[in-house]
C-alpha cells in the first residue's frame, strides 16, 4: 500500500490442505509456507506499478500454529496447525498449574502443542516459532522473536506483557520462548541474498505482524467499542472491539491487546474448510446464487471437519453434526452455511455473556464475506447490520503494521500502539 492507504499491488498463492493423520492431528510441512511467500512476493514485486519498491514488511499467520526449529530457523518436525488437538494430557498439565485468565489453556493452545512436540526432540538448541515468526526468521529476522499477538497462545501474558512464572514449572527452558514484541515494532532489515534472489531492496525493514484474525480486524477499519469482525475464511475466527480483556479458557474466549483497546474473541473450527470438503469451487459458487435466506432448511447443523472445537463450545470429542443429509444439494449447502452462521451468533452471545462489548454492528473477512445471501442469513441470526471491510484480506491489516513499523522509524513523534495505526488509516490529509 502507500501512504494514503491504497492498494498498489497484491498476489495470492494457496496452500495445499494440511495433512490430517487421524482425527484431531492436523499439520503441515513449514517449507510449503517459505514456497508460497517466495512465490507471492516475486509475482507482487513484477506487479508493483512504475518501478514502486517496497520499505516495509509484515506478516501475519495462524493464531497457535507452532513448530520447532533449531538455531538456524530449521525445522525439527512438521508443524502443528492451529486446529491441532492432540496435546489433551499436555493440556491437562497446564490446566494444573496456569490461571484461569491464560490464553494457554486448552489442547489447541501453542503451549501444549509446545509441551507435546518437546517430547519427540531434544530441547538443547530448540526454538518454539509461529508461523508468523518462523516465515520473517526466513526472510532475515532473528530466530527466536514473536509479537504480542501470536504469543498469547504460548502462555505470554498481555496483561504484564512478561512470560509469567508460572510456566517455570512446566520444566521449559526460557531460551526455547520467544523474545516477545508489540506488532508493528520494526526488527531487522531484509537478508540481502534473500532481497537479492527476491528482487527486493536490501534495506527492506521487516516489521513484527500479528495472528489472521487480528490483522484481519485491523483491515476491516471497524474502530468502535462494539465493532464485531468476522473472518469467514477456512475457520471461523471472531473479535470485537471491547473495553477490557476477557478470558474465559474453558469457553475458548481469549483478548488480545491492541495498544490501549482489547479484541476480545475466539476461533471455531467450522468454516470453509468444511464446504471444501464437500463442494467444489465452481459448486460453491454456483449454490450460493440459489440461496434462500428467508426460507430457513431447519436442519441445525454443526458443521466440522472432524471432531472437536474450541470456540463458542469447547470440547475436543464434539463431533460434526451434518445428519439428516437432504437429497437436494443445494440445500445441503445452504443448511451448512445457517450452520456457520449460527455459530457466530452464539459466539458473539458468548463474548458478551463473558463480559466484552455487546456488538453493535459486524464486518465481515474473508472468502465468505462476498456471499450476500450467505450475509442475509448471518443478519437474521446475529440481530445486527453485517457491512463490508474496508479491504477484504487480513494481508491489509499486515500491511498496516508494515507502514506503522516504518513510519516509528520515520518520525520521531511517533509513540506506536493503536494511536499509530488509527493514524495510519485517516484520510489523505491527515497523515503525516
């Protein structure tokens, strides 16, 4: 983006589906990451209008995606996604000795995916890294950094903003924890073998991110108390805008800080991943032009991949409800579309009951968030207006924080935090 916040040049590549082992083990060989962002950028670098260069970049990724790596930034094992549930007696081990108030707490959370993956290696030389951290450690980072957003998962407590001593008895090493940073803050500059094979200027500043959803909230340009966004993408992630923080583990309920505000929200399982599972894309397409929002199939679904969930029922052995299956596809289709749309209804009924912001409008993120029938559904269950993101891809929100990065290094008046990054989207004549 430039200064004025408009697009200049944008490129996608996907990822292939995570390899499920057995139900509840989800992973991921990290280099397919590395081959995507190498890919996404050399076609965004051909694509930049006018000679353009880049001064700054973020990333953000998968909120409790972890995996090992040594020194080097190598990866020991396959990383554990986000959906991952098998750390169940890891879990329980932090449950034993971890505050109520941790966003730690449950068998999806980066902690005990740290405690399981710790059992197969050596700890000696080990780092625990996020996709996030482990994708900028590659483009020239220091191994062993993380931002504030990502940590949260992994036992980093936002309230202090320290690692609590708590996690001391987990028998964890510091070293293998992550220094921990706010998002936006600037870190290094871009390795130059990697800025030169990448056609990139060897001063790029590589800027702390932040997890999907977060980025994504900051891309939708919601910036009100009660302000909802929801990330329609292979998950269902949600947040609002809210006074304080709220932490409710055993309902999956977790904030993060943003500056001086909180996102209060939490992540389901459902989403676009189970739709792929049963409709092609040209499908999808297709069946979302017949949907009827006003004729309901009745058929209360709740759709998964696989057994489990974390947010707004936490429950690691909850299996998919997708029964009776109507001979009429395109009923089908939309039966599991209400089936998303009611559990973010109970999701935001949830955060409120928890004590956050009751929602007084919703923006929408993601694949699912250009579905306008798909959107009337969502309107009659949530009770609220559902309005379109400012930019419709969390990369928006990681660009955000690039500029941000780049203009605390610019400006010496520059005091970071949310201050900066709703500076950061003001009109033309406002920015600095």
């Amino acid at each position: 983006m430039d200064d004025y916040g408009r697009v200049r040049a944008e490129s996608a590549v996907s990822l292939p589906a995570p390899i499920v082992r057995q139900p509840g083990h989800v992973e991921q060989t990290p280099n397919l990451w590395w081959q995507a962002l190498v890919q996404a950028l050399r076609v965004m670098r051909s694509r930049l209008p006018n000679g353009g260069l880049p001064v700054s970049l973020a990333l953000d990724g998968t909120s409790g995606t972890l995996l090992l790596a040594d020194t080097d930034g190598n990866p020991l094992l396959p990383a554990l996604l986000y959906s991952d549930q098998r750390a169940v007696t890891q879990a329980d081990r932090i449950a034993s000795i971890a505050p109520a108030t941790s966003g730690a707490l449950g068998a999806t959370s980066a902690l005990a995916k740290l405690l399981w993956l710790l059992e197969k290696v050596e700890k000696t030389g080990t780092l625990a890294l996020h996709q996030a951290d482990w994708l900028l450690g590659k483009l020239g980072a220091p191994w062993g950094i993380s931002d504030e957003n990502n940590a949260l998962k992994l036992g980093y407590d936002p309230i202090s903003r320290t690692w609590p001593r708590w996690i001391d008895a987990l028998d964890i090493p510091r070293y293998i924890l992550p220094e921990v940073v706010e998002p936006g803050t600037p870190i290094a500059t871009i390795n130059k073998q990697v800025a030169m094979e990448l056609r990139l200027p060897s001063d790029l500043v590589l800027v702390a991110g932040t997890t999907d959803s977060v980025a994504g909230f900051l891309a939708t340009g919601a910036s009100e108390f009660g302000e909802g966004v929801t990330s329609l993408g292979s998950s269902l992630a949600l947040k609002v805008l809210s006074h304080s923080p709220v932490f409710v583990p055993e309902m999956g309920i977790y904030s993060h800080r943003l500056g001086g505000q909180w996102l209060a929200g939490g992540a389901s399982n459902t989403g676009g991943l189970v739709l792929k599972a049963y409709f092609s894309d040209e499908q999808i397409t297709a069946y979302s032009k017949g949907i009827m929002p006003d004729r309901p199939t009745g058929l209360n679904y709740y759709p998964l991949l696989t057994p489990g969930e974390r947010f707004p029922v936490s429950d690691p052995y909850l299996p998919p409800r997708l029964t009776p299956r109507p001979a009429d596809d395109a009923r089908f289709f939309q039966a599991i579309l209400e089936g998303i749309a009611s559990i973010e209804a109970l999701g935001y009924t949830r955060l409120a009951e928890a004590g956050a912001d009751r929602i007084i409008r919703v923006r929408s993120m993601g694949g699912g968030a250009a579905n306008g029938n798909w959107t009337r559904i969502r309107e009659r269950l949530l009770g609220v207006p559902v309005l379109p993101a400012r930019y419709p891809q969390a990369a928006y929100g990681a660009a955000l924080l690039a500029r941000t990065g780049y203009m605390s290094l610019s400006h010496q008046s520059w005091t970071g935090g949310w201050g900066a990054m709703k500076l950061a989207i003001k009109p033309p004549s406002l920015m600095p």
